[in-house]
C-alpha cells in the first residue's frame, strides 16, 4: 500500500459536486464511498448510486438528507435516552438526562349540559347546550369561546358580595369585597334636626329652607354667619372674608378679601401690569368694557383724540414737514430754498418756515403763503410775527403775519413813516430790490376752523 510523505492536494475540479475521491470494491460498478471536491460524503451499495450523505450545510451546521441512527445521543452535553418509549409517553428530563415518561393526569375536561360540582382551579367545562368552552378560575367559571359574557347581576363579578342589598345603600369596599352598606351622615329631608347625627351629615330644614351639616358637635348652616349675600348702598359692617355685598345703588357686586371690598367683574389689579410693556405705556379703552396698551410716545410728544386709530387716541406734537408743497402767491420759488414745517395740537397749529431767494427767484408781491389748514377766521384776524432780510446789506425788515381770508397769511412789512406804525404791502422794490439771497421768514399760530 503506498504511502504520502505530505498531505494529498487536488484543485483542479470543475465545481464542489465533482468527485475527488471515489472508493469501491473490486467488482463494483458504483463507487461506497465518494468524497465530492465541496465536501460531502456520499455512501452506496457499490451497485447503485450513493443514497446516503453527510454535508457541511451552513457555517457550524452537519447535516444529513437521510436517517442518522446513533446508539447514544447528547445535546449540549444532556443525554437523550429513548429506551423502553411506548405511545404517548414524552421525554422528561430526571436530573441526569432525558428519558421516554407518560403524562401524569392534569386538568379534567368535563362536557355536559350544566357545570361540574367540586371543580378544580384549571378544570375545563363543555357547555353541551351552547357549545361555549369555560375554564375555573379565581372561584368562578370563565367563559373562553363564543360571546363574551354578560354581568346580569352585581354579584356575577368577582369581588362584589351583596347577597341582600335593600334600598338606599351603596357599595362599599371592606378591603376584600364590595358590599351592601348604609349612607352614613345622609341628607336628611324634615322640620327638626336629625338624632344622633354624625360628622358630615347633611339636613335641609323644611321650615324655613335652610340647609346645615354636622360638624364638630353642631348643626352648622351652609352660607349663614355673614357668608349670605347683603343688599344695601353702603357697605356692611364687621365683615368676613368671602362675604358678598350688592351695593343696589350702583349695580355692582363686591366680595370682601383681604381686608378689602374687591368688585366681581371689575378688572383685577394683578391683571393691569401685565397688559404694559415698558415704561410710560399707558392703558386706554377701546370699547365698552375693553382696554388695551397705548405705547409709549417719543420724548415731547402729546397725547390726542384720534377715533381713526385702534387705541381712539394717538401721540401728537412733532413738526410735520410741508416744505416740498409750499405754495405762495406773490412770489415766485424757481431755485429758492424752502423750509416750512408746522405742529397741529387739536385745532390749534403752529406754521413756521423761511425762504432763501435763489438766482431765478422773484418777488411781485403782496406776498401771501398758504396754509397747511383752513383757518377758523379771515382777515386781520391770528396777528403773528415775520421779518424780511436784504442780504446785501444786511438789512432786517421787520412784519407781521396775519390769516388773509381763510387759507393763507399775509406778510406784510410794517411801514414807520407816520405816527403809528402800519402794515405795508412788499413788491418787487418793496421794502429793498429783490435779488439772489435775499430771504423772508414767517412765525404763524391760527386755529383749524
């Protein structure tokens, strides 16, 4: 017989299922035993094809695809002995290994028309009639097929025991069961208090509609000791926190707290702070019974009636600036520079402004300036002050400004030639020759018509 110095090495097959080695018996036309290039293990008779293999067939898995009969067999080191195994016995395990045992008797199944007597817990019950099966449990048969069960009566249920109840009790828990038991300090409906009356028990007084509980050894009322409602207009004497008081003069009702008379409905105080955001925020109405937060306006602004805005009012008292529309009448602008700026308070305004004469400036005169509203009144009425420069020599030229019917002032210079001082039309000499530079400035109060 040959012998191998070093291992056998064979690769060069075509897959796993060809054969690598094949071993047989002189005479045989089929191989015993063959060993496939994957592995498996293939046994025959040595006539016929191999009809029993052993194969590797996942990772840590043997498996055959035939019958394995071994004398012994172990399972993570637990023998499994089948010895003296009849029918119906099952493997049970004795401390040692498993071995063939019979079933030992467990819960009785009983099928008939009504329950069975002495039940164990775990029995099983037929219904014969129904066809429902039940299981005993806790004292009680448990329906487990068909319809659920229906509670018919207190005392179907587990842990209610009211074997007698009468008329009036309620179910109370003594610590196991739910039973039958009688309202102890109950309302009690009459003319004279209830004898031996406990804590907590309730008694209307049927003569004068007066309801009263029991405590601390006395009838006590419910709402009496100041606690009822007083109507008067003047608010009661020695009251008692909780009291309510109707004041009838003025509709308004009050509870007392805190040493105080606080009126139900009005806008508690504790809610004011927290309608405010920050310093000088006011709070306005905004209807009936509604307010809301005014922000707080810019420094120098005054507070107006404004019924287009949310709040109903609005701050007021900055100088609107007009001096891009300014119109004159008199005077032509061209490249003149313009300021004119005004303050409404209510009906009351304040028009100021100024004009510096450019290069294609002129003055016609009478020089009139419109007003940013219509004023109350006409002529001579509102007298202000204004004054006209000539930047030449450096002249000033006092006037005066006075509303010219309704929608402008006048600006006339004041002429001193006589033994009062009066108003003077300026025109384009008057009280100097115009020219680039020159400038006129106006000083207005007036009240909105």
């Amino acid at each position: 017989m040959p012998t191998f110095p070093e291992r056998i090495r064979a690769r060069k097959f075509t897959s796993a299922a060809s054969t690598a080695v094949d071993i047989g018996v002189n005479g045989d036309t089929q191989a015993r035993l063959a060993i496939d290039a994957g592995g498996k293990l293939i046994w025959g008779t040595g006539s016929i094809s191999g009809d029993v293999t052993l194969y590797r067939d996942s990772a840590n898995i043997l498996k055959t695809d035939d019958t394995f009969t071994a004398s012994a067999l172990f399972v993570n080191g637990i023998e499994i002995d089948t010895t003296g195994a009849t029918a119906n016995n099952i493997l049970k395990y004795n401390g040692t290994k498993f071995t063939a045992a019979s079933i030992s008797a467990g819960a009785a199944v009983t099928s008939s028309a009504t329950a069975p007597n002495s039940p164990n817990i775990g029995d099983l019950w037929l219904d014969s009639v129904n066809v429902d099966l039940y299981i005993y449990y806790d004292n009680h048969w448990v329906q487990l097929t068909g319809e659920e069960p229906l509670v018919e009566d207190l005392n179907d249920l587990a842990d209610v025991d009211t074997p007698s109840p009468v008329a009036g009790q309620f179910l109370k828990f003594d610590g196991t069961n739910w039973t039958a038991d009688t309202i102890i300090g109950g309302a009690t409906t009459s003319s004279s208090a209830p004898n031996s009356p406990t804590t907590g028990q309730m008694w209307f007084d049927t003569d004068d509609a007066r309801t009263y509980v029991y405590y601390d050894n006395y009838w006590v009322e419910v709402g009496a000791s100041g606690m009822a409602a007083t109507v008067s207009d003047s608010t009661p004497s020695n009251p008692i926190s909780g009291q309510i008081w109707y004041k009838s003069d003025t509709g308004g009702t009050y509870v007392y707290y805190n040493s105080v008379w606080v009126e139900v409905g009005a806008v508690p105080a504790a809610i004011l702070p927290t309608i405010v955001d920050a310093k000088g925020d006011l709070i306005v109405g905004t209807a009936n019974d509604t307010v809301a937060r005014q922000a707080v306006g810019a420094n120098d602004r005054v507070l107006m009636a404004a019924s287009g805005e949310t709040t109903g009012v609005k701050w007021g008292g900055t100088y609107t600036d007009v001096s891009s529309t300014q119109t004159f009448t008199g005077f032509t602008k061209g490249n003149a520079t313009v300021t004119s700026k005004y303050l409404r308070i209510g009906d009351f305004v304040h028009f100021w402004g100024g004009v510096v004469l450019g290069s294609t400036s002129s003055m016609a005169g009478p020089l009139d300036i419109a007003l940013p509203f219509t004023a109350e009144q006409g002529i001579l009425f509102h007298p202000n002050a204004g004054f006209y420069y000539d930047s030449s020599p450096g002249t000033l030229y006092w006037a005066v400004s006075i509303n010219i019917g309704t929608t402008a002032l006048r600006l006339p210079a004041i002429l001193t030639s006589g033994t009062f001082a009066t108003n003077y039309d300026v025109g384009a000499a008057t009280p100097f020759t115009w020219a680039n530079g020159d400038s006129f400035f106006w000083n207005h109060f007036f009240k909105v018509a």
